[in-house]
C-alpha cells in the first residue's frame, strides 16, 4: 500500500510544481525600453504566455486522468506497473482527444470557415490523429503483449515522426488567435463552436481549450520515460529505456527551440518595421544579440562623435539613427570580416560615454571605436561582440581539414558527431562546406579526417557516468541488445571533475592493462586502497568519498547546496552528460561530468545554473539532475 500511495503523491506533487515539470509555455517577463544585453534572461525566460492564460496543465491533466490516478484499488501493483500503465492510458486518452477534434470540430466546422482558415486553425492535427492511433496500437501491443520489452524501441522509432510537432506548437499560439478573430466576426462559428462542445464532451471543453493540448502532450513523453527507468530495476531494459528517455529528451528539446525561434522570427519582424533603408533581410543576419544606444567614432573621421543606435545580430551589427519611434541604417558591420579589441586606454572613473573597445576591419577598411555609458555595459556588449565572432569562426572550425561555417539547415539535421538534433529553424549549427557533414559547435573538432566515411564516433546517448559510489548505476553493467555501453569513473581530484575509462579485455575490466578485475566493483574496492597513479602517472590519489555519501562538510563549493545571503537559492544539482558550447552570453558553456547548481528551471527547457563561478542558461536536456 505505501509503494503505491508514495508514487501516487508523486504524480499530485508534480502537477502543481508546474515549472520543474512540464516544458511547455513560459510566462513573458517585461524587459526596458532598450533591449540591451543587460536583459539577460529574455530568451530564456519569456517566449510564451500560453500555459498560465489557457491553464493548458489542467485541462491536459483533466483529459489524460487515469484509472490509477483516481482509484487506488490495486495496492500489490508494484511502481513500475503503474509507469506502463499510465504511459499506455494516457495515450489512449491523448488519442481518443484528437480524433474528438477531428470529429467534432475540425469536420463540422468545415462548413463555417474557409479552406486557409482551417488550415490556420487546426494546424496538421488530421497528421496527428494518424500518427497517435499508430503510436497507441504499438504501446498497448508492446505493454499489454510484450511486458515491454520493446517499448523503448517504439519510442526510438517514433522520434523521427513527432518532430512535426515542431510545427504545430510553434504555431498554435497563431492558430488560437485565427480563432478568437473569427469567433468574435461571426455570430454563427461562436455558436456552432458550443453546440461542436456539447457533442464532443458536454461542454466541458472549448476548442480553444483543446489546442493547447497537443503541445502538453507531447513534452511529456519524456517524464513519463524517466519516471519508468527510476523504476526499472532489470539492468539490460534500464539501459535501453535510458537510450528513448534520451531520444524523448531531444525530441523536447527542438520542440522547444523551434517555438524559440519563431518568436524571435516575429521580434527579428519587428526590427525590419522599425528600420528604415534597410536592403536585406534581417533573418540573413541570424537571432538577435541586443539593441541600444552608443557613440561611434569613425576611423576616418577621428574628432566626430556620432550617436547612435547599435542592434547586434549573429553576423553583423547595424549602426543606426534614431528618427523618432524608428531608425534610420546608417551602416551595415559584417563580422565575418571585423575583429574586435578592446581599448587599453584607462577608463575615466566618473565620466560618461568613456568606454569603449575597437571593431577593426580585417582588411584595412573603415573601423570604428564604440563608445558606452557605463564600465558595465562596455563589458556586456564587448562580450557579445566576442561571442558573435566566436560563432561565426569557431576555434575548431577547420580541424581535421574541415571547413565548417555556421549554416541554416532546411532539412531536420541531426549532429554528425552526436547524433543529437541541430536545433530549432535557422544558424542550428555549422556544416562543412568540404565534405557536408553537419555538427553542433560543442561537437567541432572530433570529427573524424574531413572526407572520410566509415568512422564511428562515440554516442553520446550511450555514453555512462559512473559516480565512483561502489557500483555502476542499474542498468550499465552489461550488454543491451546490440548496444555496448562505455563506462567511466568520474572523480573529483583538485577540485575539477575528471574521468577515467575503464577497459575490458578476456571479459575482465581494469584501468592499468597490468591489473585485470573480473567485475567492476572489485575493480572500484581495490583502487579505494591502491593509488590511481598505477593507471595515470599525475593522479596520486585513492577513491575515496562515494558521490552520494556525506564527507562531514567538506564537499568543495562546486557542488554544495549551502548558500549564503548574496548567493542565488539552489533548487538543485545535476551532472553534464554532455559538453555544451553556449552561442551567447547569457549561455553557460558545460564539459562532460561538470557539476552544476541549479537556480531555476524554465519551462521552455532552459535552466539557470552556476559551474566554477560561471552563471548562465543551459539545455535541461544535457544534464541528469541528482535525486
């Protein structure tokens, strides 16, 4: 009875601790009248409002309700049981809702609205409705006939076919509007809208409330995932339950950054209103970085210093002159073609508009000196200007023969290295203009020799941190199916997070090719009391504090939760299970088996962390969070 009364409270309390939850919609913060890098967390923090206003959570939980999560009747049914059977109900639920929007209004509705119209509204549901009805059929096979042990399998399989929900939870917020436009113009759509409600579930729910349930539904896959591999004890199908929870956290992810992105499409659209004599694009010069106000000085025209309005973009920065509410383009500063440096001229304490730093063209044309307000502002923009620089030519842009430049994939593009998703709709990452190989910037500079074929890399979604407790995590210690899983010892030594392979060879494991161990906890229990050195000449040290037990307070700083009156409160810490190369400053850049400490979660998939000192944004999906 507590087995299941514990798990049970778990589902509640998830529900209502809605922002460590549920990757869905984020609330909009208000930002100044200058979108300066000062406003640091827009990006992070503010892309949609939908979730609060609709109360999206409680309508998809009020649809998806469970046998389980009503009754708890059946007692001597273990937690992992429960995890299947909600993931197979849920689903059915999810999918019985969608052929109700089909039925009940996308069809009548027909009749009342034009051919855009519908298309505008209901977005690519009928595409929906096919691919859960043959999602629903292969779980409940899988859960009801195979005792799931081929479920991950079935999740793998399917990450490819619900990427099209990129599309519609980057357009939904589009498509709700279109409908309270037409409603509110035509007395008979409203009115057939209640009598499609009363038919589909007795008025309880509006179209305008069902919209917004797709785009729940299919953030969740993932949690439901990581609720069941906490669950499962066999460690073959933990194994390969972690390789779709992986799957689904990359599915998340993009979905995620594919909302991101348009939004910024609409805030680059804004731009291009608001400026005046412009002669390209702006979606040519990539995201946004910031706006404000500077002092320019030519290198021409040395003595003249012209005010001036700067918006900073991926690959170019745009000088303007304010012209009432809109601007006038004055110049157009390609970076692909600019260095920056900052001014070794000491700062004047106290005197404003004294701050500055150079933007040099490479080849001897125009320069110019930037002028800011404040020290501080000075260091935010000169930061972003690196940043920017940085990206377009990235250190290991040309490693191994390639040339790599930063690109905008038409096509859904995974990682060559990784095999992660290039994420969101424009500048995703960087492809070899040689050979065509397409790769995150974390993932620059492993990639095999440029024109090879044949090379596996590692697979990151494989790859095992073991945490040096006594024994490997459930589910790592042998073979899954056809995967063979790499494991690591991560170690704390000199306050840095370091790792250690462990080999195996005539089916023993060992370190030092000297010593061979038949498991790899004897291997763990002897190197307790023997020297790593054995193995790595500059690692002096035995193991010695597993990673979850106590050290009567001598944790390093990096990974303590005490905090202190001028620090952030830390919700929590994870582990980087990959490396992450921030594209902006307001980005926290992660090294495999880095701790971090976690400040806040947004429900757009981005958390706020600190690593040796450093503050920033990350992908929730690069990091396990510690119990």
């Amino acid at each position: 009875m507590s087995l299941i009364f514990c798990f049970v409270c778990k589902l509640q309390q998830d529900r209502h601790d809605r922002p460590t939850q549920v990757l869905t919609c984020v609330f909009v913060h208000g930002c100044d009248s200058e979108n300066t890098p000062e406003d640091e967390d827009d990006l992070y923090a503010a892309v949609y409002g939908l979730e609060d206003e609709y109360a999206g959570l409680e309508i998809y939980e009020d649809l998806m309700r469970t046998e389980q999560q009503t009754s708890m009747k059946q007692a001597e049914v273990d937690v992992r049981s429960c995890c299947l059977s909600e993931i197979k109900q849920t689903e059915e639920r999810y999918t019985e809702t969608l052929e109700s929007i089909e039925k009940y209004f996308l069809n009548p509705l027909k009749k009342f609205f034009s051919a855009a119209e519908i298309d505008k509204v209901f977005l690519n549901i009928p595409d929906l409705v096919k691919l859960h009805k043959s999602l629903m059929v292969d779980l409940q096979d899988s859960i009801l006939n195979k005792n799931a042990l081929n479920l991950h399998q079935i999740f793998i399989s399917y990450k490819d076919r619900l990427l099209i929900y990129g599309i519609y939870c980057s357009q939904v917020e589009i498509a709700i509007a279109v409908l309270d436009l037409i409603v509110k113009e035509k007395e008979d759509v409203r009115l057939k809208l209640e009598e499609c409600s009363k038919r589909a579930n007795n008025g309880k729910f509006s179209l305008r409330d069902l919209l917004v349930v797709p785009m729940q539904r299919v953030l969740k896959y993932h949690l439901l995932l990581q609720e069941l591999v906490k669950h499962t004890n066999d460690a073959a199908d933990r194994s390969n339950l972690r390789i779709a929870l992986d799957a689904m956290k990359d599915l998340a992810q993009y979905i995620n950054e594919v909302k991101r992105d348009n939004e910024t499409l609409r805030e680059i659209d804004q731009y291009q209103r608001s400026i005046e004599n412009l002669n390209q694009p702006l979606i040519s010069l990539g995201r946004p970085k910031g706006d404000g106000e500077v002092r320019l000085v030519s290198s021409v025209d040395k003595k003249k210093l012209d005010r001036s309005h700067i918006f900073l973009f991926d690959v170019a920065a745009i000088v303007c002159k304010r012209r009432g509410d809109n601007y006038e383009m004055k110049e157009v500063l390609d970076l692909n073609v600019f260095k920056v440096t900052n001014n070794p001229t000491p700062d004047r304490e106290g005197k404003k508009w004294c701050y500055s730093f150079y933007v040099t063209h490479q080849q001897g044309h125009t320069g110019f000196e930037l002028f800011f307000k404040t020290r501080e502002l000075k260091k935010k923009w000169l930061e972003q200007f690196e940043m920017a620089i940085s990206n377009i030519r990235p250190e290991k842009a040309n490693h191994n023969s390639h040339q790599f430049r930063m690109h905008s994939f038409e096509r859904i593009t995974s990682c060559s290295y990784c095999h992660l998703l290039l994420r969101g709709i424009f500048n995703q990452g960087y492809l070899c203009v040689k050979c065509g190989l397409g790769a995150h910037k974390e993932c620059l500079g492993r990639l095999g020799v440029c024109g090879r074929t044949g090379e596996t890399p590692p697979f990151l979604t494989e790859m095992v941190v073991f945490k040096g407790n006594g024994r490997p995590p459930d589910g790592h210690c042998g073979l899954a199916g056809v995967h063979v899983h790499v494991v690591f010892i991560s170690h704390r030594f000199s306050d840095k997070v370091k790792h250690i392979k462990i080999l195996t060879k005539d089916g023993g494991f060992y370190i030092a090719e000297s010593r061979l161990f038949k498991t790899v906890q004897e291997l763990v229990d002897y190197y307790k009391q023997h020297s790593l050195k054995e193995g790595f000449s500059s690692l002096d040290t035995t193991l010695q504090v597993p990673y979850r037990e106590p050290d009567n307070g001598n944790t390093p700083r990096a990974i303590s939760r005490a905090g202190s009156v001028f620090s952030p409160r830390v919700v929590g810490v994870a582990v980087a299970r990959y490396d992450f190369s921030s594209r902006d400053t307001r980005e926290l850049s992660l090294l495999q088996g880095d701790v971090i400490r976690i400040y806040s979660k947004m429900s757009n998939g981005w958390w706020k962390g600190e690593v040796g000192g450093r503050v920033g944004w990350f992908p929730s999906t690069y990091v396990d969070e510690e119990d």
